[in-house]
C-alpha cells in the first residue's frame, strides 16, 4: 500500500509535472491576458471574452504540452487533439459555472473590480492536478 502511495506521489515530483506546471503556467497566462484585452479593453461580454480566452489557452496549451511535456508519445497528433479535447471541453461546464459563482462571491464579499480576474485565476489553476493525470495517461499516453 505504501509503495503505490509512493508511486502515485513520485507522478507529482518529477520533471515531467515541473514541466507540466511551467506549460500550463504560461497558457494560463495567455488565457488570462487574452480575457483581459477582450474583456477590459475592447469591452466584451464577460462570458464571451472568459470563452474565446479558454479556447485560446487551450490552443496554447496543447501546442505546449505536446512539444515540452509529452514530446514522446505515439499516439496519433489527431488522436492526442481529440483526446485533450474531450478532457478539456468535459472541464468547461464546470469551469462556467464555477467562475459565475466566484463572480457572484467575490463580489458580495466586495471584491469589486477583482472579482473577474480572482474568479478568472481559481478557475484556471484548480484542476491542474486532475487534468496533469488525465493527460498523461489518456490524451498523450502511448
């Protein structure tokens, strides 16, 4: 029991995870300074510009973990897209939904005008270390 205890933790302390985390750090960044633009800047509906800001990092992502994270991987380039995708886009309900709710909260706790990019991050970084599990032995395993 202690060795697959073990096991389970060393998937989290390895270089393929600060790989991982760094990958997805920087698509979370894109996500995140992509909805600003749209959503401070150009004055997109919050929810349209939280959308084509996931959808960005998403791109992003992909591109990041296939190269960095999972370069050596046999599964098909069509087959691993269909495979992050499917994880990501099963994520995306949860991920609407959840960030509304923050919304609502930070700002009766009266975050104000942080209410979006708190609720924005949370979103972003909470299910890293299901999906990290998820990728590496579904969407990119061999």
């Amino acid at each position: 029991m202690f060795q697959s205890l073990k096991n389970f933790l060393l998937i989290y302390f390895s270089a393929q995870f600060i790989k991982f985390i760094f990958a997805g750090s920087t698509s979370a960044f894109a996500n995140l300074s992509s909805r600003f633009l749209l959503h401070q800047v150009l004055k997109i509906n919050s929810n349209v510009s939280f959308v084509v800001a996931y959808f960005i990092g998403l791109f992003t992502a992909f591109v990041l973990y296939r190269r960095y994270v999972f370069p050596y991987s046999l599964v098909p380039y069509n087959t691993q897209a269909v495979r992050f995708l499917l994880i990501n886009f099963s994520f995306f309900p949860i991920a609407i939904i959840s960030f509304n709710l923050l919304v609502e909260l930070f700002n009766f706790i009266g975050f104000g005008v942080y209410s979006h990019p708190f609720s924005h991050i949370l979103v972003i970084g909470l299910p890293a270390l299901i999906t990290f599990l998820l990728y590496k032995f579904f969407a990119f395993k061999n």
